[in-house]
C-alpha cells in the first residue's frame, strides 16, 4: 500500500497463537478499496479447523493472563494505545482504504478507539468485589469478579478500528483472552492492531485474529463450548441468529445492532445548533453508523428555515476519495450500500418526498452516493422503517410534541434518538419519553469511551465503554466461608 510510513503495518495474515499464519487449507480472499475498486491485498479465508486452533490458543494463554495482577495488565494495554496514537497516519491510512471514510475521519477514529485502550487499561485497577454482612456470626460472604474466559469479537466494517478496541479494551482489561473475527471488508485495520499488540508485549495467545467469510469461523464461535463470550456489533438479524447459536452452550452475550435513530427539531430549538447536530449525527461516515440520525422530525413552524439551512450545508459537501484533501464524504462501501440507498430514495420519491438540496460536488462513479435532503417524508415510507446507512436525510413535518415521540417510538430499534429544544421542561418530558438507550440533547455527538453505548428493544443488550463495560466481561463468584466462630 503506498504511502504507509511503516509498511510492516500491513499484514496479510492471521494471527494464531503468536504466529502469523495463512488459513489452514489455503485459501484467500482479495480486500479492496471502495473507492477504486483495485485489490489492495488479501488476507487468509479461514474456516472452522482455524477457529478451533485460535480457540485454543486463547484457552492455553488464559490460565497466565487471568493471573497477571491488574497493574501489569494495565501497563500493557497503556503500552498498546500509545503505540497506537504514534502510528495513527499509517492506521488511518490503512483505514481509509479499506473502508472508505475520509482521512480525518478515520484519524478522529483511531483515536477514539486508542480512547478504549486507555480507559480500560485505568478500569483494569478498579476492578473491585464486594463483602456481605453475613446472616450467621460464624460465617464471611465476599463476592469475587472473575474473568469471563474465552471472548469473541466480532466486528464491523463501519468502524474497523474502533469496534474492535470497543470489546478487546474491557475484556483483556478483565483478564479475558480473545479471538476476533473482523469484517471480510476491512480485515486490515484489525491485522495491524494485532501487530502493535505483539510490539507492545502482549503475550502470544490473548489475542487472536481470524480472518474471512463468516460462516464458517462464525459457526465455531457461535458452538464451540470454550468460548464463553461473544460481543458482536453488526445488524439485528445477524445478532439473532448468533444469539439463537450461542445458546445451546449458554454463552454471555454482548450484541450492538441495528438502529432507527430520530433526531427531532423542535419550534423552540436553536437552529443553527440543530443543523450542526444534524450534519454530525447524520453524515458522519456518509451516514455508515449505527447511531445517524435516520428520520429528522421537524415541527412544523421552523420545517422550512431547518430545511432550508441543512440544504444549505450539504450543497457545498465535496463528495470523493477519501484521501483527497477536502472530502467530506467518501464512497459507500458496496454497491449492495448504494443499491439500498437508491432504492429507498426512489420509494420516497415515488410516494411524494421531494428532493430540496443536493452536494454539487459528487464524482462519476457508482461508489458515489448523492447526499440529499428530502421533504416531505412520510411513516409509510421504506426509510422510515429501515436504516438507510447512507447521506440521505429526510425530512418529517410533525405538530405536536406527543406527535414527534410517538413517531419517534413507533419502531422495534432503540439505539440513539436526538432533539433540540431550549425549553428545560421539555427536555426531561422527551428525554423520558423516548424509548432509546442513548439520547442526545441539543447534540448529535453521543459516542465517548466515558458514556455507555448501546441499545434497548431490537437494538442489541449490554453496553460498551464506561466504567459499566468491563461488567461484560467478568462473572461474580460469592465465596462463602464459614467455620469462622
Ligand atoms: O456504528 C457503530 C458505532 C459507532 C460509534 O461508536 O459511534
């Protein structure tokens, strides 16, 4: 790949046990680049005997990482971040590449995801227990936390980086050994993580990658009774089925899917904030995030000033190579991304929305997805049921509060919901209102490692980041002793 300062970053292997390594029986897959097409490299097609063998790698490392105290732990993983951070042009080189997503964002990526290291490794002192006054006097109750044991990772393309620090942050923190099973499309950010891992001394066997389609390591994480976690960030339909998988051998479960986001503008609302909030939650990524905002309800006395001004904005968006200087968007990561975008702009026009504003700056191309305002927005419309995942932000009128919440609401998603009012009573009634696990008030920024992440309903289980997400990866253990009079 040109231009990586340090080319030993790209690595087109696995990593089992230490090892750098080709998929068992040979195969491979070609990773490319969303934006030209051309094969950037390829990496191991593993299956279901190289899962196994990653399993027990991260089986066999367990017994000595659990034991490390948590300073030692810590040390590492701080280790591990700052190499990170000094290798943050090459890892958002990387990124962008494989991903698509322009090069300032893919920087602001890595560093949000070093953030995870960060934090756990500070979390990996705090991990606590608690004692019990005892119901008997000869008797002392303390409860332990414990590792959860063998953890699988698997990942998304929308946040090569990011997604997997999210989960491995808490679980090594915890004492957790890991297999991580990143995106067929974006296997090289994961790889590279793997190699500042091993610079930073973390011992062969706590983490292991494993690379391809997946299927077949699917299955094996899914079945094989070593592994005790799965922590899954990607669609509802996947997570249920890794749910339905996993339950035969009683997995814990961490699972972030799919959302629906709202993002509602009150008459009462600061408009100019409202339209940076707007441009942040809903662009970020040419809309890839499971967090954009999807529908913009806009009460009906400021629809058209909103409109207006968000039209504004995305008029001037330049639309291009990631790596180019000034893209603001880059390409969507496949043409099944662009085809579901197409069709929902189509159904949408179809059934009467209108389009007020386009980026004037979009190349040739069928990577290129056309960011847009549309009006006029209606409920029986496919985009306000499915997640876009594309630039395209469309407009709802509504008139009263109980209208926007109930719209609001009316989906089985429950990630991130956003509104903008300056009224403080209006505030707590819609932030108690709205039946989502994250809510942003007068901001369209909501993802930090402080805060925790995640959804109700449909949406997923457990949450990411915080001093809650190391929780994930540790069981309680009450020890009873007695005998003690
Ligand atoms: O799309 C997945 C999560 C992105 C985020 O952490 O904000």
């Amino acid at each position: 790949m040109n231009g990586l300062r340090d080319g030993s970053l790209l690595r087109q292997q696995g990593l089992i046990d230490g090892e750098w390594c080709g998929a068992a029986a040979g195969h491979t897959i070609e990773v490319t680049d969303p934006a030209t097409q051309h094969v950037l490299g390829t990496v191991p097609d593993m299956d279901g005997a190289d899962t196994r063998a990653a399993i027990a790698a991260a089986e066999k490392a367990f017994s000595s990482w659990r034991k490390k105290t948590h300073a030692e732990r810590a040390a590492l993983l701080e280790a591990w971040h700052d190499l990170m951070l000094d290798n943050i042009e090459d890892l958002a080189l990387i990124l962008t590449r494989e991903q698509g997503k322009p090069l300032t964002e893919a920087r602001g990526e890595i560093r949000y995801g070093a953030s995870f290291i960060k934090w756990f490794s500070e979390e990996a002192r705090r991990i606590g227990g608690t004692t019990i006054p005892s119901p008997t006097a000869d008797r002392r109750i303390v409860v332990l936390k414990e590792p959860v044991g063998v953890s699988a990772i698997i990942t998304p393309w929308n946040f090569p980086n990011a997604m997997i620090t999210r989960k491995v942050g808490p679980a090594l923190a915890a004492g957790c050994t890991v297999v991580i099973k990143p995106s067929d499309l974006t296997p090289f950010s994961a790889l590279a993580l793997g190699v500042l891992a091993e610079r930073a001394g973390i011992p062969k066997g706590v983490i292991n990658i494993v690379t391809g389609m997946p299927a077949g390591i699917g299955d094996e994480l899914m079945t094989n009774q070593t592994v005790r976690k799965i922590s899954f960030t990607g669609s509802t339909r996947i997570g249920s089925l890794l749910m339905r998988g996993a339950a035969d051998s009683v997995k814990r479960l961490s699972l972030e899917l799919g959302g629906n986001a709202p993002f509602i503008v009150f008459d009462d609302a600061d408009l100019d904030l409202a339209v940076e909030g707007a441009i942040a939650s809903k662009f970020r990524n040419g809309g890839q995030t499971c967090v954009c905002a999807n529908r913009l309800l806009v009460q009906s006395g400021v629809y058209d000033a909103f409109a207006a001004k968000l039209g504004a904005r995305i008029s001037a968006m330049k639309v291009g190579v990631g790596t180019d200087a000034g893209t603001d968007i880059g390409p969507m990561i496949n043409k099944a991304a662009i085809e579901k975008i197409k069709r929902h702009v189509d159904d949408a026009v179809k059934k009467g929305a209108r389009i007020l504003a386009t980026a004037s700056s979009v190349p040739a191309g069928d990577q290129y997805a056309v960011p847009m305002v549309l009006g006029g927005a209606t409920t029986d419309m496919q985009l306000a049921s499915e997640e876009t995942f594309g630039p395209v932000a469309p407009l709802f009128r509504f008139d009263t509060e109980e209208e926007a919440i109930r719209i609001a609401n009316a989906t089985p998603f429950g990630l991130a919901a956003y509104f903008y009012t300056e009224s403080l009573k209006r505030s707590w009634r819609v932030g108690e209102a709205l039946e989502f696990g994250m809510i942003g008030l007068n901001t369209g920024a909501i993802s930090t490692e402080v805060a925790p992440f995640g959804g109700v309903k449909q949406s997923g289980v457990g949450r990411e980041g915080a001093q809650c997400g190391i929780e994930e990866y540790l069981e309680m253990k009450s020890f009873h002793i007695g005998g003690l009079s």
